[in-house]
C-alpha cells in the first residue's frame, strides 16, 4: 500500500505530484461546450435572484433570534400553533442541531419592544409545555444595523474584485486581469444562485465563505496563469490552445491536490460542525467545486477569447546590447 501510494503522489522538483504520469487532456477542446454550461448555470442563478432573491438571515434584515432547549423532543407544530394563536404569525421555528433543540426567528416587530420580545416568547413556550425551557441564546438586530450590514457586504465584494483587477493587472496583462475577475464572478453568482435556488439562509458566516472563496479562487488562478505565462515563453511551436493546454495539464496535479485536501476539512465542517455553520460549509463547498472548475475553463477560456499571444507576453528585447528590464530600466 504504501509503494502505490508513492507511486502515485510524487515528489518532483520540489512540488508533489497527485498525478503518476503526464497527462495529455484536451481541456481548451470542451471549452465552448464549458461556455455554455456555465452560461446556463449563470442564467438560471440571476433568475432565481432577481424573482426570489436570497433568504437573508436577520444579520441582514433585522429581527429576534431565540435558541430554546427542550428536556423532551420538541413539538414543533405545537410551537408553532402556540406562537400563532399568541399573535407571532410570521415566526419561524426549526430543529436545531437536535430534536430538543429550537430556534425560533422573528421579524422586526415596531409596535413592540425587541428586547422584551424574547421574554413574552419565552414565557409563552413555557406556559404552553409541563417540562421546563432552557433558554440557550438570544440575538438581536435592529433593522437599520441589518441594513447596513447588507450595504457594507456588497461593497466588501466589490472592493475585493477591484483589488484583484487592480493586482493581477501589475502582475501579469490586462487580459489576464479581466479573465481573472470574470471566473471570480461566476463563482459568486452560481454561489449566491445556489443559495436562492434553494433558500439557504444567508447570513453573515456566508459572506465571509464568499470573501474566502474569492480568495481561494483567485489563488488557484493565479498558479494557473503563471503557468501559461511560462509556457508560452517556454513552447516554441502550438497555437495559443495547444499552449494553455499544456499550462493547464502541468498544473493539473497541484490543482487536484488542494482542492481535494481543501474538501475534506470543509466536508468535516458541514459533517461535525453543527446547524451553527452548516450554511458557511454549503457556501465554502460550492466555492472550492465552482472555483476548481472556473480556474480551468472560465479563466483560461477567457484568456483565449481576448486572444492572448505569446508576442503579448514576450520580455522587452535588448537594446544596443544592453539588457532591457519590464519597467524599461537597464540590468
């Protein structure tokens, strides 16, 4: 067991190599097929956002949050129908963690006072059931603070893309900047369509999977790009498809192992974690599949769709014999 184990993950060059042999995928061959998956998925995530939106939770939209613990099994249709009849229409009530374990939502209620609201709930519960309540936790957000936590998270995205124009732009060609942000958009957006597709709350623990998201993303890009830059300088003969195949091949090992190592402590997270951050570990499961993926065929696609050449990429040539640097000064 273990000569196969070294035989499949070996070290060369410093690097660890998930991946026995070369491989030889014609990655660039399904792109436009790639193209319009995404494309698809892209569509279907904007349709869901704009006709039902996300199902922000009250770190965005303001309310009371209770987490009640039950010695028996808790009845939530009894709760329920005893938080209905006490005049809580709107309240949602759910399982969490543990069939003993509640948690109840309400909205910004104006008539009443949200820092009493939690006793009337709580005293209501217990008038209602012979055993007695624990009363775990209780939150509350005012609607103007929710507000603006909305406000500041989406610019907090935007902000973070702008960086990353701004860097990868310095780093590398403006193509490879624009490609860049692209692929980071659509691991956003198929992200938050996941989330309102199936009306997963969004809280803030999800905002900041995104924000990690984007920068795992942006990593796995980044060694992915640098990778075509080599090649193309290094590949004397293939058109500009062949050579981002061959980036993309080379950095298939490395792309393999993080990603996989990556899922399984997030898959630990959504397993062990707890309803606490079960919604984090969807959004960072989803981040790490769609960001693997946008890496390969959106970045790179992208790329190529701007017509990237190897002459864009070439270093400044010599001058009079004397070596010329990138920002035109003399070695």
């Amino acid at each position: 067991m273990g000569i196969k184990h070294a035989q499949a993950c070996q070290f060369k060059g410093g690097d660890m190599q998930f991946l026995k042999e070369k491989t030889e995928f014609n990655f660039m061959g399904k792109r436009k097929i790639a193209a319009i998956f995404s494309l698809i998925l892209i569509i279907t995530a904007i349709s869901s956002l704009v006709m039902q939106g996300l199902n922000f939770g009250i770190d965005f939209t303001g309310g009371t949050m209770i987490e009640l613990a039950y010695q028996e099994t808790a009845d939530l249709d009894k709760i329920r129908t005893t938080l209905e009849q006490s005049g809580y229409e709107d309240a949602i009530v759910q399982n969490f963690g543990s069939v003993h374990e509640v948690l109840i939502r309400l909205p910004v209620i104006e008539s009443e006072n949200m820092a009493e609201l939690s006793n009337q709930v709580v005293l209501t519960l217990q008038n209602a059931t012979s055993t007695s309540i624990d009363v775990r936790r209780v939150e509350f957000v005012g609607p103007q603070v929710g507000e603006e936590l909305t406000e500041q998270g989406g610019l907090a995205m935007l902000y973070a893309l702008i960086g990353i124009l701004i860097y990868v732009s310095l780093r590398f060609e403006y193509r490879f900047a624009i490609g860049s942000v692209v692929a980071l958009i659509h691991d956003v957006l198929l992200t938050l369509g996941v989330f309102s597709v199936f009306q997963i709350e969004f809280d803030l623990t999800v905002l900041a999977a995104i924000l990690a998201v984007i920068g795992y993303s942006l990593n796995d890009t980044i060694v992915v790009f640098d990778r075509v830059r080599e090649t193309f300088l290094r590949m004397r003969k293939g058109n500009s498809e062949e050579i981002v195949n061959r980036a993309l091949n080379d950095t298939l090992s490395r792309t393999l192992m993080t990603s996989i190592t990556t899922l399984l402590v997030v898959l630990s997270l959504f397993t062990f974690g707890g309803e606490v951050i079960h919604a984090f570990s969807i959004a960072l499961l989803l981040g790490i599949v769609v960001g693997t993926y946008s890496s390969i065929y959106i970045a790179s696609n992208a790329v190529l769709a701007m017509g990237v050449s190897k002459a864009d990429l070439m270093p400044p040539e010599k001058e009079d014999g004397v070596d010329i640097n990138e920002d035109g000064s003399q070695v």
